[in-house]
C-alpha cells in the first residue's frame, strides 16, 4: 500500500521505498509467527551445495570434501514444549528455515519437502515419478527437535540388502528388483504430548474360593466366585508419547520400528535438513492430541485394573482427568523406499537412527506351496498305504504313523502360510 502520509490504520508499518517522497507500509508480521531469514547452504570453498552427513555429523561437500562440523547433542539442552492454548499455537513458529522446494506426489498425493538443488525426485511412498513442484509452504508449524540421522546411507543399503534377502519365501532375485539406492533419508513428523492423568476407579473384583457341601451322604468341595467391590486411584505421567504425524506411511510398518532414543533429541536446526527430504505433519495437532488422548485413558485404565487384588474383574468404573499438558512437533529420521512389484506397491521403512527395518516382501507363492505340498505329502502317503495294507494286519500302524505325520505337516504348514501371508501384507 502507497500512501503520502501516515496511515491511521493499526497494523501496518514502514517499509523502504524505491521511490523519493513516497512512504511505502505493508501489513505488521504477526509477533512469533514470522519465519527468520531463510538459509541456503553451500559450500564456502567451491560453490556447491552440502549436505547433512551422518556419520561425521557435519555438513559435508561432495565436490571439494570441505567439512563443516554440526554436533550439539552433547550440549543437552532445554527444548521448550508448548502448552494446549491457543496462543502458543499461534505464536509457533512456521515454515523450514531453509530453502527448499515441495514436491506433490500425482499418483498418492504425499507432499514432501526437498532441497533446491535436487532435480529429479521418485515418491518414497508410492514409487511414482508423476510429481510437480510448488513452492515449500511457510504455514505449517516449525519442528521443536529432532532425532539426527546416524546411520548413514551405504549402511542403510547394507541392512536393506540383507534384509531382502533373508528369507526363503521371497523371489530370489529381489535384492536386485529393489533399487537400493532409492532408499531416501527422510525425516517424519511426529506429535510428542506430555501429561500427568489421575484417576479414580471402583469395580467388583472376583475371588475364587472353595466350599464344602454335603451331597447324598458324602461332603465333597466346589469352587466359587465371590465378588468383592474394591477401589483405588493411580497418577499415571506420560512423557513425550508419539503420535505419528502422517498416514503417508503404513501406521503398522513404523509401530514396528518406533525405538527412539528420545534423549537424543536437539533442538530444531535446519542445518540438519540439508541434502535431506522431508515430510510436513498431515494429522493436524488436535486430531494427534485425540489419539494420544485416547492411548493414555487406555494405559491409565490398564494401570486401574492392575491393582486389583485380582484379574477377576467386572462393573469397572474410572473417573480420569488430564493435567500439564503440553506438546512439541519433532521430526524422526528414516530411510524409505517403495517399489511396484507384479502391479503391486510395497514398502520398506528403515529407523535411521539404530537400523531398525521392516516392510513388504512380496513371497513367491508357487515356492510356499510347493513347500507345503513336500510337508503333507509322507503323511497322505502313509496313510494311504495303511488302507492298502489292512488286509494284511499291519494297515494300522501305517495308518496311525501316516496320521502323525499328517497332523504334523498341516501344523507346520499353517504357520508356514501365516508367516508368507504376514511378509506379502505387512
């Protein structure tokens, strides 16, 4: 807005102007909401850009091999948490604090951030190459901390490779169909919430005991349920309990391998970013906050019940209340990958900071049933020679050994499906 004299409106404030005797005002940023100046990163020596490397914890350049030393976890310090008003989330502050670019995934819709100098990008969650560029937002929330990666790339190939290859059901040429290289080290959202919740409860507890009665001239025993009503309270306190901050990635894939260390966690550094993608919150903080609402009345029940004199429980009842509450928005570092095998996407999740992996394996079924074809087929073969042999006295214990065998196999082929089963839809 142009204007010769001092608005007097609120809200603005003056700005320069590229032209004499004209007072130039822009709208005033809104206090805490702003985001500093946005940092690029490259290197001092030769120009090109550098990128975060875990196993030196420094920002390293691959050009030139100029190293800039980023390690301040041993300074331990306080990493501020925010209490539920709506104040401090209006006051957070937003947007990376680095330059960087989204990329929106055309095929799943997953949108994440990558640094400015990448050209060419693969979805880590679908495998497509149907994205388009837009510029990174600056609306949602800053991270407060963050896990930094210590496994480094290279080692992450090695685990996956292993991993792939580490059992029979799958196709023997998976290591190859998987392009290790497209394992992307990226960092994930998450919701960290603290709280303290007392609780009351009342119910009836069951007590087995034995009474003696006389029946037809005898006394014999019997026993007995009584129920008792008893009543406690517990004051359970929650510490940093994470809801995931995205539904891009398979909820039981990172419940898999969700073993942080919290107390490595730093301070928000977008240095830590550099040369790394990253995926912003799509489970607003209030929807977050309903889930790790509901696990905690859930470990505070858990924790109700436990103090029954027994397990004999029934008519419980818990009044609950939630106390010093607060959150922070963190960022977890994992390696992901996902590859399109027979028309069908799988995913591979690896925890960047202890190696941790899990994920889809497609099995080769025609292996699996050939398998168990082999286990059933002694005891289907004995039996069917117990019923030949009969008539010559012996087809009975062919036929029982056959019927062993045969119970055998179907056990061990059961469990064998369920496990193929439990690789193919992980």
């Amino acid at each position: 807005m142009m204007m010769n004299q001092t608005p007097s409106m609120q809200g603005y404030v003056r700005v320069a102007s590229a032209v004499e005797g004209i007072e130039v005002f822009a709208p005033r940023p809104k206090e805490g909401g702003a985001a500093p100046e946005v940092q690029n990163f490259t290197c001092p020596q030769c120009g090109a850009s550098i990128a975060y490397q875990p196993d030196l914890s420094s920002l390293t350049c691959s050009h030139c091999g100029y190293q800039q030393k980023l390690d301040v976890r041993d300074e331990k310090p306080q990493i501020e948490q925010h209490e539920f008003t709506v104040e401090t989330v209006e006051k957070a502050a937003r947007g990376w604090a680095i330059a960087r670019k989204d990329l929106e995934c055309q095929n799943c819709g997953a949108v994440v951030s990558i640094p400015v100098e990448e050209l060419t990008h693969t979805c880590s969650f679908c495998g497509s190459n149907k994205v388009i560029q837009r510029q990174a937002s600056e609306e949602i929330l800053r991270p407060k901390s963050l896990i930094p990666f210590s496994v480094t790339p290279k080692q992450s190939q090695e685990i996956a490779a292993r991993w792939l290859g580490s059992s029979w059901m799958t196709y023997r040429n998976l290591s190859q169909v998987v392009r290790l290289e497209a394992f992307k080290a990226t960092y994930l959202p998450y919701w960290a919430f603290c709280a303290v919740t007392p609780a009351s409860w009342r119910a009836e507890v069951g007590h087995t005991e034995t009474e003696r009665y006389y029946d037809h001239g005898e006394w014999k025993e019997r026993s007995k349920t009584v129920w008792r009503w008893e009543s406690g309270s517990v004051k359970n306190r929650y510490t940093d309990l994470l809801i995931d901050g995205t539904r891009r990635v398979s909820k039981l894939l990172l419940s898999r391998i969700k073993d942080f260390t919290l107390n490595s966690l730093v301070p928000y550094d977008p240095r830590y970013l550099a040369g790394i993608q990253a995926l912003a919150y799509d489970i607003t903080l209030e929807k977050a906050w309903e889930e790790g609402r509901a696990e905690m009345r859930d470990q505070t029940r858990k924790t109700c019940i436990s103090q029954a004199s027994t397990s004999q429980v029934r008519n419980f009842s818990m009044q609950m209340d939630f106390q010093d509450e607060t959150w922070r928005y963190v960022l977890l570092p994992f390696y992901l990958s996902s590859f399109t095998h027979e028309g069908r996407v799988f995913q591979v999740v690896l925890n960047g900071q202890n190696g941790q992996i899990t994920g889809q394996r497609p099995v080769d079924w025609n292996k699996v049933w050939l398998v168990i074809a082999l286990l059933l087929s002694p005891g289907l073969l004995f039996s069917m020679l117990g019923l030949i042999t009969l008539i010559i006295g012996v087809g009975a214990v062919v036929g029982g050994i056959g019927l062993v065998l045969l119970v055998i196999g179907v056990v061990i082929s059961v469990i064998i499906y369920m496990q193929a089963q439990g690789l193919d839809d992980a």
